[in-house]
C-alpha cells in the first residue's frame, strides 16, 4: 500500500489555485485555521519544500546544511502565529476539520479519507505541486520460511486487481497495483486515487543525516 502527506483543506474554505502549493500554509488569508503536524521530520521537510529546497531529498538520506536548516527554522517560526496548531495522529486531524477548525493543512491522506468515509465529503487532499511524502508498505518474509510458494501466492493475491481494491476500501489506502481502479466506484477512486500527474512529485520517506539537529530545530520552533 502507499499513501503522502501533504496538503489538505476544506472544498468550501480554499478555492482550487491553492490547493497544490505549500505556500497556502503561510497564506495570511488563514490565520488560526492553518495546521501542521507535530512532527520534526514531517514539519521541517514541508518548509525544505517551501523554500525550494528539493534536492536535499535526493540520495538516501535527507540532507539539510546547517544553513537550510536554519532557514526551515525561521520559515517555521514564521508560519507560527497564522497556526491553529501542531496537530498529532489522526484523531486530532480528523476532529479540526469536523469542528472546521482548520480550513488547509500538512496531514496525512489517510485522515481526511477517514473523513470522507464518515461523510465530510467538503474535506480534500492531494500531492503540493512543490512535492509530497510518500510512504509505501510492503509484504516482509522470512527467509527461514519452508513455505516460499504459499507465501508468494499470497503475496500475489494481496496484489490482484479485485482483492487489492478490497483492501483498499478496508484500509482507506491503495495498493500499489494501478489496475485495482478498474474494481473501485468513481467515489472510491477519487477518494484513494490522485492524478498520476501528481505522483512525480511524491517524495519516499527517508532517514535524516545529523537527525539530531532536526529535534533540536524543531524544539526550538515550538518553544519560540
């Protein structure tokens, strides 16, 4: 399965031309109804976009100078007072935009699946034109297993077209087979679906060189 952080917002609040950039999360049009989340890898990795920053996610770690970092930092201090808040798991997410607290956000797309589920149809998501995270699930097997041909049966069951997008629809997030969209409703496809256009610019989940220094930038944006 897979699935981004990245923007989300309220369909009757935030008009389609700031849907797709991070610069809606510094939008003073918002202030108190912006939310990002608290979390250093997540928070500081948006403000790396917002600044242009892209190539630090290239290679297999993410790597800010002491300079960028520093900059993220301020872009974050900055963003601080048009904040709702710094929002935690899914719960949080989802009851923001249920009391329409938050009008456009740095959330994950599973929370505002979770809210189109429960019938908040105005809630949206989609992939910032400047890039987004991405995580990916994946099938881990024993090598010490005697049942390798069961196994990969499985494996390609969870894979199929049909049972794929059944467990998209249990787990509010796609596989990564493209044809289960031939076995969603149209509803079903736009809510765990984006334009492939918009995959280009997911970015895949990645250690941090010198995490050390994120933790302590990120404190120092909280406390400021």
């Amino acid at each position: 399965r897979f699935g981004w952080y990245g923007i989300s917002y309220d369909k009757e609040q935030v008009p389609k031309e700031k849907r797709n950039t991070v610069e809606t999360l510094w939008d003073e049009e918002y202030e108190g109804k912006l939310a990002v989340y608290d979390n250093h890898f997540k928070t500081i990795s948006l403000a790396a976009l917002q600044l242009g920053y892209q190539d630090a996610f290239e290679g297999d770690e993410v790597t800010l100078s002491d300079k960028q970092l520093e900059e993220c930092k301020q872009a974050l201090i900055d963003q601080k007072p048009l904040l709702f808040g710094y929002l935690g798991g899914n719960p949080s997410w989802v009851k923001a935009y249920n009391q329409e607290n938050v009008y456009a956000g740095w959330s994950g797309r599973n929370e505002i699946v979770q809210l189109q589920q429960d019938g908040v149809s105005r809630a949206g998501t989609t992939v910032a034109d400047e890039g987004g995270l991405a995580w990916y699930e994946a099938a881990i097997v024993s090598k010490e297993s005697d049942r390798m041909d069961d196994i990969q049966t499985l494996i390609n069951e969870m894979l199929s077209a049909d049972l794929g997008a059944e467990l998209a629809a249990a787990g509010g997030a796609p596989t990564t087979n493209p044809e289960i969209s031939e076995n969603l409703s149209d509803e079903q496809e736009e809510m765990f679906m984006v334009d492939p256009g918009r995959m280009e610019s997911l970015i895949p989940f990645k250690p941090m060189a010198e995490e050390e220094k994120w933790i302590s930038a990120w404190e120092e944006v909280k406390n400021a």
